[in-house]
C-alpha cells in the first residue's frame, strides 16, 4: 500500500498560547515549580544577553545565544530527574544551568580557558561542536545505564540542522533497535545558521521522523514552557520503561547563530518581529500575572537578582588565573607520553629564558 | 603454554577479559551468532550473551560514537570495526570524539575503549578492505595505535588495551590471522604499550617495521647475515603511537643506518615520522640516508598487482644495497 507523509498529522501540544491563556482546564504544574521555571528562564536570558554585549566588548569570545528558546530549555530540563543525564550541542546553556553548571563555567569557557572545558557538574556531557556527534554519545550513555540497570534516560539535544547529520540517524536507528532509555530533543528554532528548516529537510515536521526508526515522536509548542515540561516528563516515563522517544520542539532563534554571525543578510526583519510576538517569557509572565502568581515588582526584583548572579559569575571567571602553554599537556592521555613530556619540558624550559 | 594462531590470541584476550571484567562488553557487525567474519569473536556470544555480545546495525559511526558514550559511563567496550578501510565513516567520532574527549572535557570525562579492525593486504580482498590507515590516526593526539605481529604481542597488547585508561586502535594483521601458530600463555600477561620490540639484534643496519611485513624483513635480514655477513638489527615497532623513540634512537646510533617499512602508502606514512625524529635525535650517528620501503602512493590496488605494490623482499633488497653502499 502506498503512503505518503501527508497521512502524518503531528498536532503540535500547547497549554498556553501565545497570548499567555491556558488552552486546558486542568494546568499539569504546580505553581510554585511554574514561577521556578519562570526564574530560570529569565536567569538563562539575563545571562545569554550579558554574554553577547560581553563578546561585543571583546571580554569573552564566540558565543551562541539562546534567547527564545529559554522554554524549550528550561522546561525540559526542570522535568528531568537528578539521574537523568545531558549530552548537550553548544547552545544549551539553559539546559545547562538547571542542572548545575555554574554561569562562570560558560564564561571561562567562552574566554578560551583550559578550565573552561572542565565541566565535571552535573550529569552533563561537553559540550559538543560537531553537529550531531553528541547524539551517539547519548545512546552509548542511554545503553550504559540498560546495561548497569540504573534508572537513568539520557537527553540528547540538537537543532532542526542537525537532524540532516548521518549521526542523527544512527542515533535514532540504534535507540529503536536496543529500545534504549533515550530522548532525543530537537529545538527546531527555524534556522540553521542562514538555511531555513525548509531547506533542511522535506519531511512535514520533524517529529515524524521518529516513525521511521520505530520509536516514538511528538510536536510540541517550545516556546511554551509547560508544554515542554508535560512532554518531557511524560517522555522520560517512556524511555525509561524503554521507549525512545523524539522530541521537536518548535521555537525560534531571536539571535544569531553566534556572535560571529549576522541573520539580516540571511532573514526578514517581519519573520523576527512575528516569533518576538511568541516569545516564551512573555507568554509565561503574562499567564503567571493573570493568575494574580506573579506582578510587575516580582519581575523587577527577579531581574536585579538575576543581573547581579551574572555580574558575580563574570567577577569570577575574570579573575581566575590565565591558562598557560604548559598546562595543555595534561589531559591528552591519563599518563603523558615520552613526547608529551619532551614538548612539555621544552616549552617550561622556554617560558624560563 | 598452547599453540595459538593470531585470531586465537585475540580471542583468548577477548575471552579472558570478559570472565575477569564484566564492565567488558562487544559490539559490531556479525560479531554475535557468526563470531566476527574472522572468527575473532567465536564462541563468545555463546558464552557470555547477547547482553555483552552485541551484533550493531551497519553503522560505523555509531559503533564508535556508540562506544564513547559507554566508556564515558563506566563501560569498557571493545568495538569492532568490520574493515579498517569501512572506518572513514566513523572519523569524526574516532578523531574528533574518542581521541579527544579526555582534553576537551578537562580530564573530567574520559573513553577508555578498544576499538579493533583487520587490515593489510595481500590476500585478494574487494577494495577498501586492505589499506593500512594507521597514519591517519597517529595525527590524532589522546589516541594509541597498536600493530602487533605475532600471537604473543597480539595477546598481551589486546590484554593491555583493554585496561588501558585511553582509546585504543588495536590493527589486525588480516594476512597473518592464521597464517602460523606460536606458543602462547594460557595465562594472563600484558605487554607494555609503547614498547617496540628488537627482534634481532644487528650491528650495520636498522630496519624499523610493524605488522604483517615484519616477517619478510626478518626472513631478509637473516639471509644478509648467511649470504653477505651483515647484520641487521631488525626492530618491531609493535605500537606506532606512541613511538618509542629510545628504542628506535638507540638502534639507530648504534647501527648508523635505517630503512623503515611499512604496507601504508609512503607519503606522509608514519615511516615520515620515523624519519624525523630520527633526524632530530641521531642525524649525526647516520653514515647514509634514511630510507623506506612502503605501499606506493596510489590508492591500494586491485589484487593483480598489490603482491608487487606491497613492500616485498626485492624492494627491501635494493633498499639495503643502497644505504650498505653509501657510506
């Protein structure tokens, strides 16, 4: 029987829409985790628009923003459990600090220190530069913990680009073959660098993707945060009674792709105002005043706190002490090789002269 | 003590590691039920299940990413690759991620794996499927390369690899696989990574060599010694990363010359690393050039003409000729 993607219809899951109404009579989350959530994101944005005025004064290096996509961040990570484990792309700072990365991680990190790649918080992974490559860490990790019968379902994130890596697909071949403890999270924020999702694939949504590997997809509003959060939380029961699932998670990168990069040459002003009007911590704000949670002098209060949290972590990473030549040496291989020790003498020989 | 072929010697490893660790599992293309398309992993799967003999779909890149995931959660995998030619498509998650993982994380995450593929020519195989690709890895930092050529190192090097805290790339001599028993401890024993092996010791020349060619250097050098007197010192590099370069150093100030051979294709093989650190460590103990005897620098090619390709007695004979006479 023939068949065509057009018999696929992902209903994308929502709770609140855009313009902060709760779509369903019943709300999955408590208020307090709601206004923790909130906190989060608007620690993630304080932090990510700190980040790029500080490239912008050349105190920290590249940087890749995630404003806009603090929902799909934090409300995945908040219905994760402390077992549960993180393989992050590069943009996952969101994610990141929920589950204990410290801001001043991402800062030595983006200032180019040794240090900075020390990330030993926290159940998350390094984080990873070649697109995809992070996936099949996710599943030797998701297989680690079926094979040790730990309860622990590893998170794997990437964007809408990266689902047209060969590792994507690996990825998803081998979690449907071992039925692995595994969630695959694609934040489909529109744009791969300058190629729109169009040109990344012709599949309708990206969800739909799942079926092909026999394991289990779903659309979700990802710039909702209680709707990333009841999808995850209901994913992470089914990975870990040994059902894979993927996760797409619409949104949309309000920023550049990194520092380094400028979307005007690439994308229309219109399309950024459309995706601004959607944006996840408005949305959440607007629900939360609605309910009478949460008001203007909260928000006020929140972003100070935040603001000064940011200002601590950069303190701190600017005064940790600079990287030096000799140190680079010292995680290549547990024991440093003959000609490791050679190079190494010859360069502390040479900073003595 | 029991005779062993080279395939044996990798089983018994395999074999010995999994009763002793049971961190240790395996994971590749039709190594369960089949045992490996050599048999490397015969009886295995029988014995120790499909929980810790994992046949993969086809997919080098996730076999290797796969691998890294689990090392970095505890595990000890073993993965194999089905050919070392089939592993161009798992680059990355080699060079990139397994090799890199120690340093990129800041010694904080780490892959303690073995990764194993056959290799070398000379036995009429479809293409891609006999290339020695060992340089292509030396040039991955946080990675180490054994290429042993006997049941002895073959076993106490895999043995070593598998407990080893870093990624390891154990290269399979496909030639050698069955081609001789030797005898072989039941027993455990490890040989120590890094170490070349001095095969025969020898006082006019070096020849420095790894993998399935070392027998035909070492057959060589002991005709020279019959038929013309001279001595070749004939060393086994045995892990080509690290090098050991006190062996290869010391060899080299004593003899004075060297011919490196390898089945690689000559143009920036490791035999040119050889070559330089030769001359940085012992220019001035050589009395004539430093030459090597390696696969030309052509893709490898079809069966009618890799036995003249390959490294072979005639090529190294004029190469010995050459460096005797230039004194």
């Amino acid at each position: 029987m023939w068949m065509d993607q057009s018999q696929l219809d992902f209903q994308k899951v929502t709770y609140i829409d855009e313009q902060g109404k709760a779509l369903k009579e019943e709300m999955p989350v408590e208020e307090a985790e709601l206004v923790s959530m909130y906190e989060w994101m608007v620690r993630a944005r304080v932090f990510d628009q700190r980040a790029v005025k500080l490239q912008r004064q050349g105190r920290i290096g590249t940087y890749a923003p995630l404003q806009g996509q603090e929902a799909a961040q934090i409300g995945s990570a908040f219905a994760m459990r402390e077992n549960d484990w993180v393989y992050p792309s590069y943009r996952e700072i969101g994610v990141s600090m929920v589950r204990g990365v410290p801001m001043s991680q991402f800062l030595l990190y983006a200032m180019g220190h040794l240090k900075g790649l020390a990330q030993e918080q926290a159940n998350v992974f390094p984080v990873q530069i070649i697109i995809g490559a992070q996936f099949l860490h996710a599943v030797g990790g998701a297989w680690a913990s079926q094979y040790k019968g730990e309860e622990s379902v590893s998170v794997a994130y990437i964007g809408d680009g990266g689902t047209s890596e060969g590792d994507f697909h690996e990825a998803l071949n081998f979690a449907g073959v071992y039925k692995l403890p595994i969630i695959f999270f694609v934040q489909n924020n529109q744009w791969a660098i300058s190629v729109p999702v169009s040109k990344q694939t012709a599949s309708r949504t990206i969800a739909q993707k799942a079926l092909a590997y026999g394991i289990t997809g779903v659309r979700v509003d990802g710039n909702d945060a209680v709707a990333v959060y009841t999808v995850m939380k209901e994913a992470i029961a089914k990975a870990q009674a040994g059902e894979p699932v993927l996760i797409e998670a619409e949104t949309f990168r309000q920023g550049p792709h990194t520092t380094a990069d400028d979307p005007t040459k690439y994308r229309m002003a219109d399309d950024e105002k459309t995706w601004t009007a959607k944006d996840p911590l408005v949305r959440l704000k607007t629900y939360l005043t609605e309910q009478r949670i949460w008001d203007e002098e909260k928000d006020r209060a929140l972003y100070e706190q935040a603001d000064a949290e940011v200002s601590e972590a950069f303190q701190a990473a600017s005064s940790a002490p600079a990287s030096e030549l000799k140190d680079v040496f010292e995680h290549v291989y547990e024991t440093k090789t003959a000609q490791l020790s050679e190079q190494q003498a010859q360069v502390e020989e040479a900073s003595r002269q | 003590m029991t005779m062993m072929t080279i395939v044996q010697a990798i089983n018994s490893a395999l074999k010995y590691e999994m009763e002793q660790d049971d961190r240790v599992l395996l994971l590749g293309e039709d190594i369960g039920k089949n045992g490996g398309v050599f048999r490397a992993t015969d009886g295995l799967f029988e014995q120790f299940g499909e929980k810790r003999v994992v046949d993969t779909p086809i997919a080098e890149s996730a076999i290797i990413g796969a691998a890294v995931g689990l090392a970095a959660r505890g595990l000890r995998p073993v993965a194999e690759i089905q050919f070392l030619g089939f592993i161009y498509e798992a680059m990355d998650q080699m060079a990139a991620q397994a090799s890199r993982l120690r340093f990129r994380s800041g010694g904080t995450q780490t892959a303690p794996m073995v990764v194993r593929a056959p290799y070398g020519g000379g036995i009429r195989t479809p293409e891609l499927h006999s290339d020695s690709l060992e340089a292509i890895f030396l040039h991955s930092p946080g990675l180490k390369i054994i290429m042993p050529s006997s049941a002895y190192d073959a076993k106490g090097l895999l043995a070593a690899a598998m407990r080893d805290p870093d990624p390891v790339l154990f290269l399979e001599p496909m030639k050698l696989y069955r081609a001789f028993q030797e005898e072989v401890p039941e027993e455990d024993y490890t040989i120590e990574i890094g170490r070349a092996n001095v095969l025969r010791q020898g006082e006019d020349l070096t020849i420095i060599v790894w993998g399935p060619p070392v027998h035909m250097v070492k057959a060589t050098a002991e005709k020279w010694a019959a038929e013309h007197q001279t001595s070749i010192e004939v060393i086994d590099l045995r892990t080509v990363a690290p090098i050991d370069i006190e062996t290869i150093t010391a060899s080299v100030e004593k003899t004075g010359r060297a011919i490196i051979v390898h089945e690689a294709v000559k143009t920036g093989g490791v035999g040119a690393e050889i070559a330089a650190i030769l001359s940085e460590k012992a220019l001035y103990s050589l009395s004539a050039p430093i030459l090597r005897v390696a696969g030309f620098d052509t893709p490898y090619p079809t069966a009618q003409v890799e036995l003249d390709w390959l490294p072979n007695e005639k090529r190294l004979n004029e190469a010995i000729k050459t460096v005797l006479e230039d004194t």
